[in-house]
C-alpha cells in the first residue's frame, strides 16, 4: 500500500507544502488556482491500493521516459510543468552534495513578484526545452519573447541589489545561461567561424564558451555577497559554486579566487576534498592552453612543459588517493549485465544514489584530462632529443591510465540508462543487486548528471577510438533528451581540446 499525504493535487505538481483545507486549500485560494483533489481523497480515503493488477484490473500502459503534463495543468504552465516533471530532482531522487541549482528554484519563484526576472527566465527556459524536445514552434516563439522580457526585468533588479533579491538574482542568471546553452547554436556556429587565429590560447579548447557572460555575472553575484557581507545561502551558493568550477574547467580558465575555498561554502567530506582538486585542474587546464601553440609561437614567459606534467602528476595521485580514501558507502560494486547491447564490455559499475555514480563520472573525467594534459606535456617535451627517451616511460603510463579511465568511465554510464527496482526507496538510491533491464532512452533529469564528463571524455587526447565513439553515442542521447543546441554543437564540431 502506498500511503499518499493529504494535500492537493494541485500543490503537490507545483511541489509546495499544501495545508489539506478541502475543498480549496489555502495556497490555490491565495493564487486563484484550480484547486484539484484526487477522488479517493475526496471520499476520505487516506491510502491506494497500487496492486490494481491484482485485482483484475488492466496493467498500466507504459510511460515514455519523459513524462507527458497532466491535463488539469493549464494551458500556458505545461511547459514549466512539463520541466519540472523531467529535468528537476525531487528531495528523495539525489543527496545534496549532487543536486544542482535548479532544485531550490520553485520555492523561490514561487515567492518571487508574478513580474520578476526569476518568473520571466522560469517560463522561458521551459519553454525553451519544451520546444526542442517536442519540436514546438510556438513554444518557441513564446520562449523568445519571455527571454527578451526577463533581460529587461533584470537590468531594473540588478540596480537594485540587496540581501533581499541576491537569491532570486542568482538563480535568475544561471537560467538565463543555461537558456542561451539550449538556443544558441546559430551564435555558436557564426562565433565558431568568425574565430580565426589558433595562436590565442584562449580559443583554443574554449571557443565555444567565449559567450559566457551570464556565468560570469553570477560569478560576480557571489562576490556581491562576500563584499557586502550578505548572509549567505549556502545551500544555493553551493550548486551554483559547483557549476561553476566545472565551466571554468570547460572554458579553460582559472577559478575566481572568491569561490576557490569550498569550505566557505560548507563543503565537506570527499566533496570537499574532490572540490578542491577540481580548482587545481581549472588552473592546470589554463596554464597548458599553451601546448597548443606551434613551437614558434611559444614564449618564455609561459609555463615550461616539465612543470605542467610535474603538476599534472601530482594532481593524478592526488585523485588516486581520494577514491583509495572513501567510505564504504561511496563505493561501487560491479556486476555482469543481461543486455551487453547497451553496455560497453557487459560488465556494470552499480552505486549507492545517482548522486554517487555522478561524482565517480566527474572523477574519471578529471582523471582523463589531467592525464591528457600530462601526456601533451610530455610529448612536447620529447620533442628536444635529449629528453625523447627519458619521457618515453612516463607516456606510456598516461596511456595505460587513460584507458583504464575510459573503461571504468563506460561501465559507470548504464547505470544511468537503467530500469531499476528500489526496495524502500532511500535517497535516490540504486538497487544493489542484479540490473533488470537497460534502455536505450535516459531521463532528462539524469542525463544532466552525464553531460558535463562524457563532453570531457570524449574530447580528451589518447582515449581509444572504441571508448570514445561508444560514449559519444551515449552523449548525443542525452543531448537529445536535454534539447541542448550547445552541447549538440559541440559534439558535431569537435571542437574542444584537452
């Protein structure tokens, strides 16, 4: 039996607490909505019997991966409940130290002014991804015209700033990023062609984030907040501090020095320790932007190739210790799977929560590139005679590592792409026994979780041609499922160097 709470339907799809008032609740009363009770409720019942089956009944039909929008929701709110039921985690789906900055947007849209920049950018980006993956033109149209609306709401409340709308102001920016990523891939491909010099080591790698400017300004929001000494909403600062760590990776740039302490922010544990490594190959990755230039155009002045594969080794045992040094609860077992179609070799690494299996990827990502910037290091260096065999070695442990990496990278992705029975349910837990079933289809919301390190990883130097092509395949399902122009862009033009 499933026992149900007593609120709403209407304030359980919006995800906010009802206060169970039938036949209309408070908050539907205080917002003019249609305020919708499930009819056992109104009969007074207090559980379902789920086991319908059981009972003679017809089995359910089967539900795609992404959801369809509840017909009682009305007309112009499906796109943001159509989001909602797909790209964002409930409480119980993801542990915190995974969640990303959307979890705690509704709560504050919610109490945002129906005009603000936060319920502007909300519907837009909706619609955004609602007319992508259902090929919408007129949601399309709609996006647009909100988007435009929310840039002018913004440009008011940021002259405005305070402790009172920081948050909202937040949030509001990293939509407004994350709507420029799904799109913006005619402004992805005209910057692409109007980039033509290979000598600046700023495009190289990173041309396709050079329009970045909504991750900066809420960079520069966080900044805002530590100037002013604003109280901080750690929860929030968090995800957004997170996000962007793994941007300035991607972009090739070094981690403002304002965010770079995570305990700041109330990181902890492994993550803490992941955290700040992270903030290393940010700095690593910028200063070997350099080994991309041809020998003539290097100069003094920049980092010497020995140095780079010095830090590059130091920060791969780094990581090693960290996976040598997690509890038991972080760890993976691995099992044998029924369907090896979907699998890269048959064999499946199964974690505690997704949340888990996301910073294993991240980790195997960052491994992947950090080798990769020490192998390039070491061949550059092997181009004076004198150090060809002294490096030869070292090189040859890069590539044995970067397959390992690309191995364990492939086995932890099904998981992703899995049908799964939980017993009980816990945080966003994984059964932890045999695999049922894998599919070829990836909730949206978990494809978010894969994005970042399979665009790492397929871009990295020296990972075997079967690996890459096998999680490039992985990464243009969930490009698909996420409506990312950005990211599908990326894919095709191959443009990205680690």
């Amino acid at each position: 039996m499933a026992f149900p709470s007593r609120g709403c339907i209407t304030c359980k799809t919006r995800r906010i607490k009802c206060d169970s008032v039938h036949p209309l609740c408070g908050r539907c009363q205080k917002a003019s909505r249609d305020c919708v009770w499930d009819q056992n409720q109104e009969a007074g019942l207090l559980f379902k019997d789920e086991n319908a089956f059981a009972q003679g009944k017809p089995r359910r039909p089967w539900k795609s991966k992404v959801q369809e929008v509840s017909s009682f929701v009305p007309a112009k709110d499906k796109a943001l409940q159509f989001w909602l039921d797909n790209y964002v985690f409930r409480d119980d789906e993801i542990p915190e130290f995974a969640r990303e900055y959307n979890h705690y947007l509704i709560a504050h849209r919610d109490s945002a002014k129906h005009n603000s920049s936060l319920h502007l950018i909300t519907s837009a980006f909706s619609h955004a991804v609602f007319s992508r993956v259902m090929q919408s033109g007129e949601s399309i149209e709609e996006a647009e015209k909100l988007f435009a609306q929310s840039i002018e709401s913004v440009q008011t409340e940021i002259r405005q700033l305070s402790q009172s709308n920081i948050d909202e102001l937040l949030l509001t920016t990293m939509l407004m990023a994350d709507y420029k990523n799904v799109m913006d891939r005619e402004g992805w491909n005209r910057q692409n062609q109007d980039e033509v010099s290979l000598l600046n080591p700023d495009v190289t790698g990173s041309r396709i984030w050079k329009n970045a400017y909504h991750y900066d300004g809420a960079t520069d929001l966080l900044r805002q907040r530590q100037q002013n000494r604003w109280t901080s909403n750690l929860l929030l600062d968090r995800t957004v501090r997170r996000r962007l760590i793994r941007v300035c990776i991607l972009r090739g740039i070094s981690v403002p020095e304002w965010i770079r302490d995570g305990a700041q922010f109330g990181e902890e544990g492994p993550v803490l320790i992941l955290d700040s490594i992270m903030v290393r190959v940010a700095a690593l990755r910028e200063r070997s932007l350099c080994l991309f230039l041809p020998k003539s155009a290097r100069f003094s002045t920049q980092p010497h190739p020995g140095d780079l594969a010095a830090e590059a080794r130091s920060l791969d045992a780094a990581l090693e210790v960290w996976s040598a040094a997690l509890p038991e609860d972080w760890r993976f077992t691995t099992r044998s799977d029924s369907t090896p179609d979907f699998t890269f070799d048959g064999v499946i690494h199964v974690y505690a929560t997704y949340g888990h299996a996301a910073i294993w990827c991240r980790y195997n990502a960052i491994r992947l590139i950090v080798n990769s910037i020490r192998n390039r290091a070491l061949s550059v260096m092997a181009q004076c005679s004198s150090q060809m065999l002294s490096v030869a070695p070292e090189q040859d442990i890069c590539l044995g590592k970067t397959t390992s990496l690309g191995t364990d990278l492939c086995r932890s992705i099904p998981v992703f792409f899995t049908s799964i029975t939980v017993e009980g349910n816990p945080t966003g837990a994984m059964a932890n026994d045999n695999i049922v079933h894998v599919n070829q289809e990836i909730k949206p919301k978990l494809a978010t979780l894969l994005a970042w390190p399979l665009i790492l990883a397929i871009n990295t130097d020296n990972i075997p041609e079967f690996q890459k092509e096998w999680l490039k395949n992985k990464l243009k399902s969930i490009a698909n499922t996420l409506g990312d122009a950005i990211l599908d862009a990326a894919i095709e033009q191959n443009e990205l160097m680690f």
